[in-house]
C-alpha cells in the first residue's frame, strides 16, 4: 500500500507539473495571441495611414500638374504675346523709318526752294521785292528749322 501511495503521490505530482506547465504555455500562448491581436491592429492602423498619405500625395500631384500645366500655357501666351508686340514694334520701326525719309526729302526739297526763291527775289524789281521777299524769308526760317533734322 505504501508503494501504491508513493506512487499516486508520484503521479499526483507529475499531473500538477503538467497543469503547472499547461497553464504556462496557455499563458504564453495568451501573451502571444494579445500581442498578435494589437500588432495587428496596430498594422491595420498603419495601412490605414500609409493610404491616407498616398491619398494626399496624389491630391497633392494632381495640383501640381494643373499648376504646372496653368504655367505652360501662361508661358505659351506671353511668348505668343511677345512675338506680336515684336512684330508690331517693327512694323511701327519700318514705318518711322519710312516717315522720317519723307520728311528728310521734303527738307531737302524746301531748302533746293530756298534757295532757288533768293536767286528768283534777285529777278524782280525793288518795289515788288519786299513782299516776294517777306516770304522768302518765312521760307528761310522754316527751312533753317527743317536742316536741324537732316
């Protein structure tokens, strides 16, 4: 009987380790499952955020593409822009150009009359001299005025 007892007090003692062991592990396995859950969590919270940023950053792009592209076609106008005031620039060039040859040929003119009217005053008698020669010399005058400008 004793042997009997010692050895159910053995396996009483054996079976308690076992519990003693079973509840360790189920503890563990406890720990290791709450850790799992909230590090899933945890990774679901930060997939979340990752797509939230990728949301924002192609918000973000698109912005900048209709930015970029609002640019360009702000650039493309003022080239355009350029060009016309350019082209306008050297028809008004051209035409003061053409202006200012006119008037060089018109002085030139004025002066060959001036000149001519003193040699033409020279022909006519005293008396008819004094009015013939007031206008040569308004002609004179103008044409002093006009050399400035050849």
């Amino acid at each position: 009987m004793k042997f009997w007892k010692k050895r159910a007090e053995n396996e009483e003692e054996k079976a308690t380790r076992v519990m003693i062991e079973l509840r360790k592990k189920s503890t563990e396995h406890e720990t290791m499952f709450t850790k799992w859950t909230t590090s899933q969590s945890e990774h679901q919270s930060l997939r979340e955020r990752v797509q939230d940023l990728e949301d924002a950053l192609r918000a973000r792009q698109q912005q900048l593409d209709t930015l970029l592209k609002a640019l360009e076609e702000k650039n493309d106008q003022y080239d355009r822009d350029t060009h016309a005031y350019k082209k306008d620039l050297q028809e008004r060039e051209m035409q003061l150009g053409f202006l200012i040859n006119k008037i060089r040929q018109a002085v030139v003119h004025m002066v060959q009359l001036s000149d001519e009217g003193d040699d033409f005053n020279c022909q006519f008698p005293p008396s008819q001299q004094s009015s013939i020669s007031e206008f040569l010399e308004r002609v004179k005058k103008y044409s002093d005025i006009a050399r400035k400008f050849v």
